[in-house]
C-alpha cells in the first residue's frame, strides 16, 4: 500500500510566514529564512521513492506559488478553513488508502531517515508522534487501518509546551502510539541562534577534523 508524506507549509510572504520570528529579526529576514528552510526540505523529501509527496498549503489562494515548485500540480492542495488541528486532520480523511505522515515546513534537521522511520513505527503502531525538543510535536503519522479518533487535536493548546502531552491526553486507549525522532523547529529568535550556533560548532569540527586527519 503506497506511503504519503504530507508537508504543511505557509506561503512564505511577508504578514504570513514566521510572524514570531519576524518581530525579532524584521520581516525580510523571516521570510528569507523560512523559504529557504522550505525549499531545502521539499528538495530534500520530495524526490524519495518510498513515499509520495503532496504539500499541503496556506493561504488556500497560494496553490500557485513559485516556492512550491518541485512538487506536482494536482498534489498542492489548500488546507481549508478551521483551526489548526481542524487543518491537520484533513489529509488523514481526504488523501488516498495508505499510511500518512504529516510533517511541518520548517524543521531544518529534518532528513528522508526520519521520515522512513516514523513510517516503520506506523508498521506496528496506529500512530506516531515525532516530538519537538520544546514540548510540541513536528510530526504526526497514522497507519489509518482504523478510522481516525474524532478526539484527535481536540482541545490541544497550540504553539504551547503542551501541545504533545494535550494531543496524547485526548486519544482513546485502544490505540497504540509510538514516537519518533525529536528535532527542532525554529519559531523565534532563540530558536536561530541555537541553530546557528549549532550549525557554527559543526562547522569548527569538521574543520578541525580534517586538519588532524
């Protein structure tokens, strides 16, 4: 049974994308920053064999975006109206018969090797969490070999350190529920730095690896 990947995304606009971010660090720089961790993650997921690709967006008048070049036509879909979690469980009720993973636009460690993970746990499980260091979750997958709970992201306290533990709070017992790789994403100013920082120490280290070589 074929495998979907879901990516979440918001045009990256000025007003729409990484509002928190861009009261920090102005705008411009948001917005630049957010395409570019966009485009990095489509280039990287898009082209895997093990899964299709569909890019679920917002604003829904934004399906011909030039940042979503990459992924085929017919498989950029508006997200629709409703809040966020009345957004994320569409895909589960609308794509095609298979497992589905949905994952967010702007998480820059995300790599094929977590995705095929989560992917693996949906083999024994019903659904899989892939938490963010911070309390929330960066992705959610479901085998969907049984109709989706009517609980899912009910009552969740979003962009909240409680958004994980209030989404598990709301599922039935008779699901089983694993969680994936933890990563970051990066809403504010904090966030970048770590990244940077991050980004910066893996720099020396390589360097200072090949010199010792």
């Amino acid at each position: 049974m074929k495998r979907h990947l879901v990516i979440f995304a918001r045009a990256p606009q000025a007003g729409r994308a990484k509002r928190r971010l861009a009261r920090e660090i102005g705008q411009t720089a948001a917005v630049r920053f957010y395409r570019m961790i966009l485009e990095q993650q489509i280039r990287q997921l898009a082209n895997d064999r093990r899964w299709s690709v569909w890019l679920f967006v917002t604003p829904d008048d934004s399906l011909g975006h030039p940042a979503w070049r990459g992924i085929q036509r017919r498989r950029v879909i508006g997200q629709g109206p409703g809040d966020l979690g009345q957004r994320m469980k569409r895909p589960f009720d609308a794509l095609p018969p298979g497992p589905v993973v949905l994952v967010g636009s702007d998480i820059p460690a995300m790599r094929p090797a977590h995705i095929a993970h989560a992917f693996r746990l949906l083999g024994r499980h019903d659904l899989v969490f892939g938490p963010a260091s911070g309390g929330g979750f960066l992705l959610v997958g479901a085998r969907r070999a049984k109709p989706m709970p009517r609980s899912l992201f009910a009552g969740v306290r979003w962009s909240t350190a409680q958004a994980l533990a209030d989404t598990l709070a709301g599922l039935p017992q008779r699901l089983s529920i694993a969680l994936a790789d933890t990563l970051d994403d990066v809403d504010d100013a904090d966030d970048l730095r770590r990244l940077q920082g991050a980004r910066q120490a893996a720099s020396y280290a390589l360097r200072h690896s090949d010199r010792s070589a």
